[in-house]
C-alpha cells in the first residue's frame, strides 16, 4: 500500500500528461513556454482571484510575497509554530523575525486568541515592526480567515496566505488561495495538486504586487530580461511542469478533490468513536493533504503507529518537532507566549494514506487495523 499513490494517478491521466509532454520536448520552450500562462491563468480562475503567477517551489513563492511587502530586519510576522519549517523559514532568511503562535488543538490551525495576546505582546515587549501574520491551511484545512482578517485589520498587519496543503480547500465557498493579501501554494508531488518535482504559485487580487511578483520572480527585471531594476530571484515554473500540472488541475476540478472528500468521511466514519478524528467546522471544506487523527499519549501514537507498520499500512507523523523546538531555534527570544498545544501535537498526531486513488475496501482494512491497534494498546496497558 503507498502513502500517496501518484503511480496510480499517472496510470490514469497518462493520455494527456504524455501528449502534453511530447509535445513540451517538440516545441522546445522550456523556459516560459505557452503552458505556463496558460496554468497560470486556469489556476487563477480555479480560485478566484485577479492574478496567479506560478514559481519554482512554495518556499520561493512565500518568500517573494516577504519581498513584495518589503519585510526585512527589524520586522516581526507573526506564524503558527505547528507547522512545516518554509513558514518561518523564509521570515528568517529575510532577516526579519518569526514570532511563533500556537494551535488550535480542534482544527491544527493557528489560534486566533493565541495569535492576538501574541500581538499585544509583542508590541509591548519588543522593539519590532509588526508587519504580517502567515496563517497556513494546514492538512488541507484553510486557517480561521474571517477572524484573523478582523485581527489583522485591528493591528494594520498584511496577510499572506500559507495554502501550501490547502489549495482546493474553501471557507463559505471562497476559496484556499485567496484570502491573503498575497497567497501562495506549492506543487511538491505529495500536496493536493503536484506535480513531477518541484513547483508553486502566488496569488493576488492587487496590480501593484503583481507587477512586482512578475519583476521578482525573474531576477528582478524591468522592461525586459535584462534590464534590472532591483534585487529578485531566478524562480520560476517549468514548462514541463505546466504541461504536467494542466491534466491535474482538470482530475483535481472533475472528480479528485471530492473524492479526497469522500475517503476523508468514510475514515471519519469508521472511526470516530474510536479516536479523536479530524474536525471540520460549518462552512469548511478541506482538500485533505492529510487525514490526521490524535492519540491519547505518545506512547500509544508510536505503538499504533509501529503496529499499522507491520500490517503493511504506511503513516505519516506531520510534525514531530514545533519549529520553536527545531535546533535552528533553540536559543531564540522571540517566542513570546506558551506553545504547549503544538508541543502536544507534535506527541500525538498520525497521519493515514489519503489520496483521490483509494476505495472504500482500503479504508475499511485501515480503519479496522487502527482500531485493533488502538484496542491492542489498551489491554497491554
Ligand atoms: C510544502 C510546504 C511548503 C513549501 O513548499 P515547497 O514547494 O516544498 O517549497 C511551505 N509551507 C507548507 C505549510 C508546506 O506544507
């Protein structure tokens, strides 16, 4: 059984991804070929924005939107520190600061009490420039946009959007990717939507940032290549994994995203009075990067876990470090508030197989091996 079966979804598309390869390596334009704007522009449509512009990975995509706002030392933004490391990775690289926040312990998301007593204190206690919160969709889930939208426009801070696992995702209707000021995904094969290496994306709905994203993306040019106005990065997508990607986003629209839906409610189904099963709020869709479940302790997270190993079930612990206990960050001052919640998680979070090529067959066996699991656990005890 594979974690994510991508052998099996290119068994499917291979029709369309084949001819669109071949017909990538007869055209020969690798680099800004007709492919790329043509994604750019269903992908923009796909979730409802003014503007997409794709890039070379989801890192490079958060840290343009860091560089289009301008975010250097002396500058706070604020992130969950439950999370996968790009989100406060980029902060740093721009020599501004990550101030960690911790998580809701019902949807994985940053918790926007958490976040506002965060803020209030870090005005307080730190000679820093707020400038930015970084909520990410984490497992597919979008974060809490209607109240921190409200927070961020209380204390002036911009949003960019982490939608790295939640492209596909929605909040009444809207969809994950367009509630940032800037948004941005990632193509990494193992998320929503993948592609044959590495890829990302950024989304908006203001020109002006456009414009710099543009410029940015490629070496920070002007009129032209090689005029050179300020300093950007060499990021952009691949042809080839625009052509990849254009078959996808169509499985992805057609029939992949509710199937993920589908799979996520039968586990949740079989399971949820069992163990503590993902929760979806009202209004909420998620485009499920994960299927997570909690355990009751980290002992009986490892037994299951070594147990569904040895019944050929392959799972998945994300994460099993917060970013503020990552040795990068061990020494730092800035993590102003208890992050007790993300340590928690990190002890007892299990991730199952997900992906839009499973059947119900496969999730009753995994279900009913998490249960024997869980119930072997308690009669050692
Ligand atoms: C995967 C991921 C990224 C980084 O994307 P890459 O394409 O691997 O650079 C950033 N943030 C989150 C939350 C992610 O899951």
């Amino acid at each position: 059984m594979e974690y994510i079966d991508l052998k099996k979804q290119y068994s499917v598309l291979k029709d369309k991804i084949d001819k669109n390869i071949e017909k990538i390596l007869m055209d020969s334009h690798y680099i800004m070929g007709e492919e790329v704007a043509l994604l750019e522009k269903r992908l923009a449509e796909y979730v409802g924005v003014k503007h997409c512009v794709t890039c070379a990975n989801g890192t490079d995509a958060l840290s343009i939107a860091l560089m289009v706002m301008g975010i250097k030392e002396g500058d706070a933004v604020f992130v969950p520190s439950f999370t996968f490391f790009s989100t406060a990775e980029v902060v740093s690289l721009h020599g501004a600061t990550p101030i960690f926040v911790d998580s809701s312990p019902r949807t994985f998301n940053i918790d926007p009490d958490k976040l506002e007593s965060a803020i209030l204190k870090a005005k307080k206690e730190t000679n820093l420039n707020l400038k930015a919160i970084i909520p990410v969709d984490l497992f597919g889930l979008p974060a809490d946009f209607k109240r921190i939208r409200n927070i961020a426009n209380k204390y002036d801070l911009l949003i960019i959007e982490d939608g790295a696992q939640g492209f596909g995702g929605s909040l009444d209707g809207k969809k994950a990717c367009s509630f940032g000021d800037i948004a941005t995904t990632s193509f990494f094969p193992a998320k929503p939507l993948g592609c044959y290496g590495d890829g990302g994306a950024i989304f908006t709905d203001n020109d002006d940032y456009y414009d710099l994203i543009c410029s940015i993306r490629i070496h920070g040019k002007g009129e032209f290549k090689y005029d050179n106005v300020r300093i950007g990065l060499n990021s952009r997508l691949d042809t080839l994994q625009a052509g990849i990607l254009l078959p996808k986003l169509e499985a992805f629209e057609e029939y992949e995203l509710d199937e993920r839906n589908k799979f996520a409610h039968l586990y949740t189904e079989k399971l949820k009075h069992y163990v503590k099963t993902p929760f979806i709020d009202n209004g909420y869709v998620s485009s499920w990067a994960q299927y997570t479940l909690i355990l009751d302790n980290e002992e009986e997270r490892d037994f299951v876990q070594k147990r569904l190993k040895e019944k050929g079930i392959p799972t998945m612990v994300y994460y099993c470090k917060p970013l503020h206990k990552q040795t990068v960050y061990k020494d730092y001052d800035f993590n102003l508030s208890e992050l007790t919640v993300s340590e928690s998680l990190a002890k007892t979070v299990l991730s199952l197989p997900m992906h839009p090529y499973m059947n119900g067959e496969q999730i009753n066996d995994i279900s009913n091996a998490v249960i024997e699991s869980i119930e072997a656990y308690k009669n050692e005890k």
